[in-house]
C-alpha cells in the first residue's frame, strides 16, 4: 500500500511544490483495516513558519456537517427521540414564534434540512448582526428568510444543531467524540487557516467559519476539527459495519438531487472524481478539506489541506486537485 499512496498523493505534492497550497494530508483506508498516510508542506507560512505533520489537526469546516451533526441528528432518531420527518418545530417549540400559522419554517423537517432541500439560503452572514451567541441564535430562528429554489445551505445545519442543543440539553461540543475528532479548540498542534481581517489576525486553533465563531464555536454546520487519523477513524466506522444500519442506510440512500442525508452522492464533475463507482458518499469543506467514502470497493480517503492560507481571495485549484487525488486514489487502490 506505500508504494499506491505514493502515487496517489502525486497530485497534492505537486500542489504543494508549486506553492498552490501551503500543505496536504492525504490519508486512505480500506475496509479490511489497512491505512496509509502522506504529509507534505507547511501547517502555517505567517505569522511563524511550522511544517506540517500527521500529527495536526486540521479545521474541518463543513465536514463537520457529515462526521458531527449528521450523526447526531442520526443518533437521537435512531434512539427514537425524533423522527426524522416530523418538522423541527418538535424540538424547536419557538421556531417563527411571532407568525405560528403562516411561517414556512415551522414546516420544515429535519429530513428536509438534512438533504438542503429547503428555501432557505445559502449563507447569511449572521456574525455581522451582534457578537451574543445566544441573540443571533435568536435572530436565526425569528428572521424571515428569504424564499429560493433548493440549494446547499449552512442555515439548514445551524437550525439542526439548535435542535441538538434543545434535544440534549447540551452544546454540541459536550457530545462524545473519538479520539482525533473535537470542537476547538483542538488538544494537539493545529494548522492555520486565514488572516482574517475581522478578527485581526491568523486563524489557528479557532475555527475560521466566521459564523460558526460567533455562534460560539460549536454550530451545527462548521466546527469540528480532525487529525487525519481522527478522519480516517470515523470513515472507517462508516465501512468496516461499526457504524449501525439505520445510519448507514440514511447516509447512503438518495433522498434529493445529488443528497442524501447530509452528504453528497457521486455525480458527474463533483470533487471526488469521475473514477469512484455510484456507491460514493462525500463532503468538502472551505478550508481545504473533504472526505469520500466508495462502499462499493471499501475505500475511503481524505484530502486536507490548508488552502485558504493566508488567505482565500486566491486561485488554488482546489476543484482539481480534489478531483485528480480521488481519481489517482482508485487508480491504485480501487
């Protein structure tokens, strides 16, 4: 397996070399218990310069959607403290409080937020309104979003990590985590992300998602950070029968557009690559990260980098070079 990492990682290391991208971890791991790792470049450039290694952990963004909420979400229905078609307004009583018969958003599911086929927007930049979690969790459930078609939204993820909360009566930082998965910040040597220039400084070891840090931290649709082995652990679980089937099943069965519950199903152009059969589940995250799991060959990888270091108003190519890696990933291994 050395030798088909090496070539599978040729992709990232040529990123790096060329200084698209600071660093790259490219881990692999198979449903018999094999695993590999490749490391190359820089954890951080400014303000101090540190070499990255296996050892980092890395902001995962909105993998923490997939490896976090999504099976939370999973957990509490399996438990049969929700079902999973029933609206949010279950656990969420104060949802559009003010407009109880009219608003839109008490009929949303979490099924519906799971799959981001709902009305609700992308991104709204909550963080510009207060720098009260608690109020702009407030202000989340008692504004009147916009109307659009269907698209891939954070506010659908926030929501559900308010349910969580409400649910559990917890943060979702108090849920239990494997070892190498944690809400910031992370116990280990983490890798910077951006300069921000509303905070005034190099992002490392807080979560760069701006919202999410305005939220506390530990939202429902970014927040989570990872080591590679953390990743590679809970993919793992995802393949090797750890992970139980009502999850399984959600996770992998097609439910709108190119969604299922909380991932996305392999299409053509994703950021997996063309080479992955129909059986592949994944996600990215703004950072420079993502996770793809192929049931059909029992293989999953995970690329991460810091890509948006120092800053994101950059070409990176990162569409690409995720693309290339899990094509180069099945050539040799699947």
């Amino acid at each position: 397996m050395s030798e088909a990492i090496d070539r599978a990682f040729a992709p990232a290391l040529a990123a790096v070399e060329d200084g698209r991208i600071p660093g790259a971890t490219l881990g692999v791991a198979t449903a018999d218990g094999r695993r590999a790792v490749r490391v190359a470049g820089m954890a951080a450039l400014v303000p101090e310069p540190a070499p990255l290694t296996e050892a980092h952990w890395f902001d995962l963004a909105s993998v923490s959607k997939v490896i976090a909420t999504t099976t939370m979400i999973l957990s509490l229905a399996e438990a049969g403290r929700i079902d999973l078609d029933r609206p949010l307004t279950d656990a969420i009583p104060d949802l559009r409080q003010y407009d109880v018969a009219n608003a839109a958003e008490r009929r949303l599911t979490f099924r519906d937020c799971l799959a981001h086929r709902t009305f609700l927007p992308a991104v709204e930049p909550i963080y510009t309104y207060g720098d009260d979690p608690e109020r702009l969790r407030a202000f989340v459930l008692q504004r009147e979003w916009c109307h659009g078609e269907p698209c891939y939204s954070d506010i659908n993820f926030i929501l559900l990590g308010i349910a969580i909360e409400r649910i559990t009566g917890a943060p979702l930082s108090a849920w239990p985590l494997p070892e190498g998965l944690a809400f910031g910040p992370p116990p280990g040597p983490a890798v910077a992300t951006e300069a921000c220039p509303w905070r005034g400084r190099v992002m490392k070891g807080e979560v760069h998602d701006e919202n999410a840090w305005a939220l506390g931290g530990a939202p429902g649709h970014a927040g989570l950070f990872g080591t590679v082995a953390g990743v590679l652990g809970y993919a793992r679980g995802l393949l090797d029968g750890s992970a139980s089937r009502f999850q399984l099943e959600a996770i992998r069965s097609h439910l709108h557009a190119n969604r299922t519950c909380g991932w996305e199903k392999r299409f053509t152009g994703w950021h997996g690559g063309d080479a992955c059969s129909g059986e592949t589940i994944g996600h990215t995250g703004f950072t420079g990260t993502g996770l793809w799991v192929d049931f059909q060959r029992g293989l999953a990888w995970t690329l991460l980098t810091n890509r948006i270091h120092p800053t994101r108003h950059r070409e990176t190519g990162i569409l690409e070079l995720r693309r290339a890696t899990g094509d180069a990933v099945i050539a040799v291994l699947g």
